[in-house]
C-alpha cells in the first residue's frame, strides 16, 4: 500500500490464475456464481479476488479514497461485482482492471501499448488518470 498525501491508498497486486479451483469448492458459488466463468484461465483468480476483496473491505461497496490495480486476472465484469464499484476501467486485452470507489473517477487514457516493447507481460498494460 501506497499513501498519496495521506488521502488516497494504492493497493497493487496479482492474481494467480488457473483452473485449480473451483468456487463451489472454496464457499463462494452463492453471490458469486454470475462471474465464476469471467477469471483468466479458470475460477481461481475470481476465488483469489474475492478474498482481496475482502481483505479491502470492498463486500458490497469498494472503500473510499481507495484505488486497485494489477494483474488481477478478472475481466471488468467481474471486478465490478467482486470489488463492489462501477468505477472500472481495464487494459486493452481486459484482465488487469483498476477499480476505485466512485468518489475517485478512473478514465482510461491508453489501453493499447505493447507489452513486448515494454518488458514482456502476459497482459496489456494500461494507463488513467484518477479526477
């Protein structure tokens, strides 16, 4: 976690992927079915952003003054449902969504840069400014 002039909080992680897991395994199949399908790979980054969200204390509503961002292996359906906030954007190839509470709106600004030239990554990188 980063602290921004002690006003906002930056949390920044990745999400193993995989097919590993199963929500009906682990106890979250109940509010979570409609996105079990919307992980990289399978069910066991959803499982895994479910507990962060958690760990955020993003159930229902994401915190404010609060932005996340990764390589979350979720697409931005899923993040909004788990993270509990309309306030996502996503990469180009759409598994590393940066998510915030409302009060800090997100937009996009580049979604397209080549992840070779970069430094390779398996997913797009993604640029946006906070308002």
């Amino acid at each position: 976690m980063i602290s921004l002039r002690g006003r906002s909080a930056f949390f920044y992680w990745h999400a193993r992927l995989g097919s590993e897991t199963k929500l009906s395994e682990v106890g979250f199949s109940g509010n979570h079915s409609d996105v079990a399908k919307d992980g990289c790979g399978g069910e066991l980054a959803v499982a895994a952003n479910i507990l962060f969200a958690k760990h955020l204390g993003a159930e229902g509503a994401f915190p404010g003054n609060t932005i996340l961002l990764g390589d979350l292996n979720i697409n931005s359906k899923a993040a909004k449902a788990i993270y509990g906030t309309t306030n996502v954007v996503s990469s180009d190839d759409g598994w590393c969504p940066a998510s915030a509470n409302i009060n800090l709106p997100l937009t996009a600004e580049v979604t397209t840069l080549d992840q070779v030239v970069l430094g390779y990554s398996d997913h797009s990188p993604i640029v946006f400014t906070i308002a």
